[in-house]
C-alpha cells in the first residue's frame, strides 16, 4: 500500500498533462498551495466518510469519492495511491482524534481522574472508536495475519498498560492489557454484533467486569 503523500504538490494542476512543474510564486503562493491541498484533503476525507457510512466499505469507489468532494480523480490517486490508501487515511485521521483525547482530554478519559477510572473510561472510549469504523477495521485488521499489531494497537495498548502497572504497581501490566483489549478485535467484535445480536452496551459492561477482576473496584 502506498503511502498517502503530504506534500501540497496535488493542489490545482490537476488536468497537465504534460507534467509540467506549477509555476512557483514565492513564500505567499507556497503557504496558498498548502493550504489548498489541507483543504482538499479534509473534502476527500468527508466525502469518503459520507460513502462508507451510507455504503459500506465496499462503495467505497475512487471515482464516487473524487465527484462527492469536487476534486479530480489524479487527485486521490496522487495523494492517497489507491483505494486501500484512502481506507487507511480514514482510520488514521479518527485515530488520532481518539489519541489526543486519552492523551490530553478532559477527565475521565484524558489526565485527571483515577487510574482506575480512567482505564475504564478508556476501554469504553476503544469499543465506541472500533464501532465507529468497524468495516474498516475489519478490512485493515485481516490484511495480513499480523496486520492488527502495530502503530495505533501500540498506542493503545502502551496507555492501557501504563494505567493498569499505576492502578495495581506489580502485575503483568502488559499481559493484562492484551486481554482486555483482546475482545475488541475487529473480527471478533463484527461476529458478536452482527452474527451474535449482542448489543455494545454488554461488551463494554464484560470489559468492565474483566478490569475490575484485574485491578479491583
């Protein structure tokens, strides 16, 4: 999978055909061009989120995609390589909304409330984050058989640890972090919801039993 490009070069320009470089106009037209490909880059993004939330993963089309944000289909392709890169650029920008919020939100989430607590609200605020996205998710999590560890797994199960290891100093802080978060793989949270019937609100009341065997209270 291609990498989604970050720089601004696919602001305009979008019909040379004969790859001409775009004429330069100083540190004016440079910070203009930035802010035009942030600009696109949010519409793609919205646009792409409007067809997968009516749609599914599987409408998600290149082509649909570049008429709902009014932009060129060289475009996408540009900045996001192909479809599987534009699925990703879409968790990626939902995830990092959920990591500035338990990094450095308000309580019980972020900073400020009992380790405890917070680890619970956390644990609820993942399964929500897994529902929200879900399609994609499965399709990301099943790419590759270790396709679910890594990058944002890291993150979270770093944060997890780090607050069980301050609710209860001397356990296996790691290994505890990894059951809880267990139940809240794509695959298995899609059978239990879809093929099982059961509602989010039990999974996250079982995640809060399992913490409260782990840590107490």
């Amino acid at each position: 999978m291609r990498r989604e490009r970050t720089d601004a070069g696919d602001a305009g320009h979008e019909g040379d055909a004969g790859g001409a470089a775009p004429v330069r106009t100083g540190a004016a037209g440079e910070r203009r061009e930035r802010t035009d490909a942030a600009r696109n880059r949010a519409k793609i993004l919205a646009a792409a989120e409007g067809i997968v939330a009516a749609q599914g993963v599987r409408g998600l089309s290149m082509a649909e995609v570049a008429a709902a944000a009014g932009v060129g289909v060289g475009t996408l392709y540009r900045r996001f390589g192909d479809r599987s890169g534009l699925a990703y650029a879409l968790i990626d920008a939902r995830e990092r909304e959920f990591q500035t919020a338990f990094v450095q939100g308000p309580p019980p989430l972020g900073p400020g409330a009992e380790p405890a607590e917070r680890a619970r609200a956390f644990l609820r605020a993942l399964t929500d984050r897994t529902v929200e996205q879900l399609d994609l998710l499965l399709m990301a999590e099943t790419a590759a058989p270790l396709a679910r560890f890594g990058g944002a797994y890291d993150a979270h199960h770093a944060h997890l640890s780090m607050l069980i290891g301050q609710a209860r100093p001397g356990v296996d802080a790691a290994g505890l972090a990894d059951a809880l978060m267990a139940p809240l793989a794509a695959p298995l949270l899609a059978h239990r919801l879809r093929e099982c019937g059961v509602e989010v609100e039990r999974v996250k009341a079982a995640l809060d039993d399992l913490l409260s065997g782990v840590i107490g209270g």
